[in-house]
C-alpha cells in the first residue's frame, strides 16, 4: 500500500505564541498563526460527484472545504456566510440527503463554560455541493453545539448530541423544528440507526448505560445495559466508551469502543459481545464499510496510528497500513472514507503542526 498525506495549509505550533494543550478557546481565537493556519479534518463524506467534502476544525470558521481526489487540490466552501464566533468545527456532524442531493450539518464549538450563555447555539445547515448555496434549517438547542449527528433519511430525522450539556435531540428537517430533547449526561462519539429506525447511545455520567430513541413513540427506552469495555473518558471527560457506531446490514451494529476494542451489539435485546481488537493502542474513531464486505477502520493514537480490516465471517482482524510517509507520522485519527481505490484519514489534534488529510491506495 501506498501512503502519503495532503494538506490544505501547514503551521509549525512551535512558531505560535501558545501551547496548544494548555490555551483556552480566546487564546487560540486571537493567536494570528494558530487563528489563521491551524487545521484539523474530522469529518469526511465522499459524494458522486467524485469529491470527498469535508468538515474541519479552524478557529475563524473556515470548516467546511472540499477535496479533489484527482487534481489533489481543496477548495473552501466559504461557510462563515452562514456561521458565527462559536462555530469552530464540524466534528463528525455531515450526513448526506440522497432524497436531496445535499449535505446536511451541524457545527461543533470549543469555547469554555464561562461563554456558554453568549454563544446562541450552532444551526443546522443544508449545503448544496452542485450550486455551492447554504442556508440554515434553524438552532435545534439554544446555546448548544453538536459533537456528532446522524440522519434518518426515511423518517426524515435528524439525530444530534451536544457540548456542553451531553444533551440529545431529535430535528424534523422537513418542518425545521426540534421534536424531541433529552439529558442523557453521556455522548457517543458517533451513534447508528438500527433496523427499526432506532437511535443508540449511552446516558449517565458514570455508568454509561445504554438507551435508544424510538420514532415510532417519539420516546426513549433506558436500559441498565452496558458495553463490554470502557467509559474512561479517553476522548474527553465524561464522554461514554462508544469511539463509532455502525449499522452492520445483518440485524446487529457494531461498536467500535474508545479502549480499541470491537463489539457487536443486538438491538432486539440490547445485549452486547466483545469481538477483538487489532493493536495494543486504545480509540477506534472511525469504521465503515467496504465493497468486499469487509469492515475497515482507524485504531491507535499518539503517534501509533493504523488502518485495519475485520471479517465478520472468520471474526479477525488485520492491520493494514501505519500511516506513516516519509518520516511525517499521523497523530490521531478521526474519520475514513473510501473513494475510488484509495482510502482517505483525517488527522485531528495534532499537538505539532496542521492537521492532514491521509491517503492509502489499495
């Protein structure tokens, strides 16, 4: 396989006035380099049209952009037309209409506590890739911002968890109005629809129980389930052990949990059943499919980054690729998308440079 990265822009950290772990959301707002120059990807969505769109995280809103596979070029697609101060990232937070042909989304924010009450909440987005217009569908919950949705496009529901509260709700699209909220106090990092339409996730701060929403009822069902391993807040405090969620098409979703273990979970008994893991390293943020059947996924982090395969019918996995190219190494993954022969990795968080956008060719 072959590796190598592309990037939209660079920025050396060391050239900033801060460090990055230690800056609150003002100093990276006001730093120019970090301001201007710090990107990190998030969020990948490959489309017919060729492209991958992708959400990115940037302190002066630049978060939505476009990537040419053939010409290796991006393209910003201008989002502070509709965004504010706050809206700082989309953070696993762009599902696709197919009954539309758009992109529909939700911008995440890094601001601390002490600004929640100015900021006025993010608003769900519909972007059109085939004429570049955007408008906004309207703040599902005032104040808040969304860490990651997903989309029902049968139901036509929009599914979202939010920062700071860990609240979830629930945003018809077609009347553009928020039907259902809750507290759940736990987040998944991305959550899947089963085979009834039903939503899955995690509440309570400390046990990480299972629950899902039922549109049928409009209603949530809590459980005293839990996931075989984790909630140790190895993505940030509080957040539950769901890295990523997926609907496997075979009546069973599969979670991928934040210690780098896989299990698959039965949405008729919300029973669930540790699979493996593919390496020693924790977090397992991203999983999808792949034409051959086979589950592809990013594990590792801090520097120990590789792509796997699972086979569901031998359950094994295989380590693919490090992403690694020419001594510059991946510092932590955060979503994978497949296009043409190649698949793609958004690099977050990097503690040392811009993030970038990874390329593996099969």
């Amino acid at each position: 396989m072959r590796v190598r990265y592309h990037r939209n822009t660079d920025v050396d950290i060391n050239k900033a006035d801060i460090n990055l772990s230690d800056a609150s959301f003002n100093d990276l707002r006001n730093d120019p380099v970090i301001a201007e120059h710090n990107f990190s990807f998030t969020t990948l969505r490959p489309h017919h049209d060729g492209m991958l769109y992708l959400g990115l995280t940037h302190m002066r809103n630049r978060i939505l952009w476009r990537f040419d596979p053939s010409t290796h070029t991006f393209k910003d697609l201008d989002y502070p037309r509709i965004g504010g101060t706050y809206d700082i990232k989309i953070h696993r937070s762009l599902e696709y209409d197919v009954r539309d042909d758009v992109f529909l989304g939700v911008s995440s924010g890094l601001h601390n506590e002490d600004e929640y009450a100015k900021a006025p909440g993010a608003p769900i987005f519909r972007y059109d890739p085939k004429t570049n217009a955007i408008e906004s569908l309207g703040i599902p919950l005032e104040h808040e911002y969304t860490q990651t949705i997903r989309f029902d496009p049968q139901r036509r529901l929009l599914y979202g968890f939010t920062y700071h509260t860990f609240s979830f709700y629930v945003f018809d699209v077609d009347q553009r109005k928020t039907i259902f909220h809750a507290l759940p106090g736990s987040i998944s990092h991305i959550s899947a629809i089963d085979d009834d339409g039903c939503i899955w996730s995690t509440w309570g701060r400390d046990q990480h129980y299972l629950f899902k929403y039922d549109p049928s009822i409009n209603e949530i069902i809590w459980t005293r389930k839990k996931l075989p391993e984790g909630g140790d807040s190895y993505m940030y405090a509080g957040a539950g052990p769901i890295d990523c969620m997926f609907n496997g098409g075979d009546g069973y979703l599969y979670v991928a949990l934040e210690t780098g273990s896989l299990a698959r979970l039965d949405p008729k008994t919300g029973d669930s059943e540790y699979l493996g893991r593919p390496s020693p390293y924790p977090r397992m943020p991203a999983l999808i499919m792949g034409d051959d059947g086979l589950f592809y996924g990013t594990c590792g982090d801090d520097w120990n980054v590789f792509i796997y395969s699972y086979d569901r019918q031998r359950n094994s996995f295989a380590v693919l690729q490090r992403l690694e190219c020419d001594g510059t190494i991946c510092y932590r993954p955060h979503d994978i998308a497949f296009v043409g022969d190649s698949i793609f990795v958004g690099e977050t968080d990097n503690p040392k440079r811009s993030g970038y956008l990874w390329e593996v060719q099969r």
